[in-house]
C-alpha cells in the first residue's frame, strides 16, 4: 500500500509527519509513504502578527485543497493550529499519543549565569522583553510580571531562536512539544505550570486529517491511536469550537485524568487579552464534549457578567 502525506515545509512540521509515518510503517511493514510539502497563507506571511491576518486555518487550508482533490492521502497538522470547523469532506481521525502540552520560556544564552530560581527571575526581574505572537502567551505571562515588555515575535522554531539573540530578547515563549520533537530541550528553559500558563487547545498534539470516504484509512490510524489522549484533545476542542476562539483573544485549555475522572482548565479572555476568566470542570470521561462545552458557557457568562464582553 503507498499513501502520500501532506504536510508543511517547516522542520517541525516535517518532524511531526514523520513521528506518524514512522507509527505506521513499525505497524504495516508492507507500506509505503511519500511527503508532500505544501506552503500554506501563514509560511508565505512570516511578519505580520497572526492576530492580523487571519484566524486558525492560516497552516491548513491549501494542505486541506490538495487532501480534497486528491493529491494527498492524508494530512498531519499541529491539532493546535486547526479551526474549529473543518470541510464536510474531511474528517480528524484519532489523535496518536501526545507530547508536553505546556509552553516553555526559552532563556536568552546571556543569561545562562543566572545562579537563581528561574521562576523567581522572570516575577521578579523588572523590563524582561520576552518574544510571543500569541496573545495568549502574552496575557498570561503579563499576570506572573506585569513589567515585562511582551514583543511580536513569528517564524518557525530555528528563526524565533535566531530573533531573539540579534535582537537581544531576554526570553521567547514557545511549546515544550515542538522543542521536544526538533531535540532542543537541551536548551536553558522554564516549564511553565498549568496554573501560570495554560496551554492553547490540544497544543502538543498531532491532527491527522483524512476524506470523510477513506474507512480504509480510518481503521489504519485507529491502529496507532491513544485512545485517552483523543479523549481529553476532544474535551478542549470542544471547549475552544463553544468559546469560537481564535487567534484573536486569549483562549487555552488543558485536561489531565485522574482514574474515570476527567478535569478539564480553561481560560478566556477579551481581544487585548486585559481582562481574562479561569475557571475548571470535572466530570466523567465519556462526557469530554459535554465538558468541554459547558466550561466554555461559564466562563463566557464569567467575562460578559465583568461586563468586559
């Protein structure tokens, strides 16, 4: 059997696509499968900040045209990066086993003299700049320190970490998954806590994307699937679809499970990313949709009761 897999031309990406076609050729030793590379509206746009060129769908729709007509048996995104509403054609099958969903504040090399707790320095340090196009990133990391100055910052992993040496950032805040999977956690990092940052929607993992028609392939990936994984991804895609967040206000989400309990934590905020909501949910695994969903309406009745919505 060969299939082609669409993906984009970014290390990561191309990273990502083959953690899934090696997961299926350790699966199926009979199977062959090519990469495509396909250049996306976000990879032609690499200055202009995301907020302003678009909502999710900025890496994905021209890899979703080629999926539709054909050309590609499959797609690999960063489940992170998809909307919440895709083509009635397509489908999102199973996720396979995530990596660490948190961000991470990659440390300047000007700083690695720093003999004191790393959390301590960035609450305490007065004037950090630190690089992010994530009002997310920005709004949260503004609560740990409001004197931080919080720059626009775009580009794949290499090129973020390239700007903020030439430009003599102090930090940039970046997912711990893409750091893992491109073998840089090596570098002079903080792990941010779930209670100091929380994660944008299903960050860490992977979504792969199939024609609605394709029962073979659905089967095929079922085989490679994490079956708990897909459940808390669904949990807080489900939150970020009733919420329709985008990159345009602060949106994030992360659930973790305990036995048959699953406890799922968002945050909301407005389009300056100022005024923020956190609230959390626990309920039953199987009502991961329900959950997800119904953490969404409070903390949008939350924010519109602060009369800030």
């Amino acid at each position: 059997m060969k299939l082609i897999a669409g993906t984009r031309g970014s290390t990561l990406a191309i990273a990502q696509t083959e953690i899934v076609m090696r997961k299926l050729s350790e699966k199926y030793s009979d199977m062959i499968i090519e990469k495509k590379i396909i250049v996306t509206k976000g990879d032609r746009d690499k200055s202009t900040a995301l907020n302003k060129i678009g909502d999710k769908g900025l890496f994905v729709s021209e890899i979703e045209k080629q999926l539709i007509e054909g050309s590609i048996d499959f797609a690999v995104h960063s489940y992170k990066d998809m909307p919440s509403e895709i083509d009635e054609n397509l489908i999102i099958v199973d996720t396979p086993d995530r990596s660490d969903p948190r961000d991470v504040l990659i440390i300047n090399p000007k700083h690695n003299h720093i003999n004191q707790d790393l959390k301590d320095w960035i609450v305490n340090t007065k004037g950090l700049r630190i690089g992010t196009g994530s009002i997310r990133r920005k709004s949260q990391i503004l609560r740990m320190n409001k004197s931080i100055e919080v720059l626009g910052i775009r580009g794949n992993i290499e090129t973020r970490i390239d700007k903020m040496i030439k430009e003599d950032l102090d930090g940039i805040v970046l997912a711990a998954s893409g750091i893992k999977r491109l073998g840089k956690d090596n570098l002079n990092m903080y792990y941010f806590s779930y209670e100091e940052m929380l994660p944008s929607p299903a960050q860490g993992a992977l979504a792969i994307e199939i024609r609605k028609e394709r029962k073979d392939l659905i089967k095929l990936f079922c085989s490679i699937s994490d079956e708990l994984e897909t459940i808390k991804v669904k949990a807080e895609r489900s939150f970020m679809k009733t919420i329709n967040g985008g990159c345009h206000s602060p949106v994030g989400a992360i659930s973790t499970i305990d036995g048959e309990k699953l406890r799922l934590r968002g945050i909301f905020g407005d389009s300056e990313g100022e005024n923020i909501v956190i609230d959390e949910i626990c309920g039953d695994l199987e009502n991961a949709d329900e959950l997800g969903r119904k953490l969404a309406e409070s903390l949008l009745d939350k924010l519109s009761l602060d009369g800030e919505f």
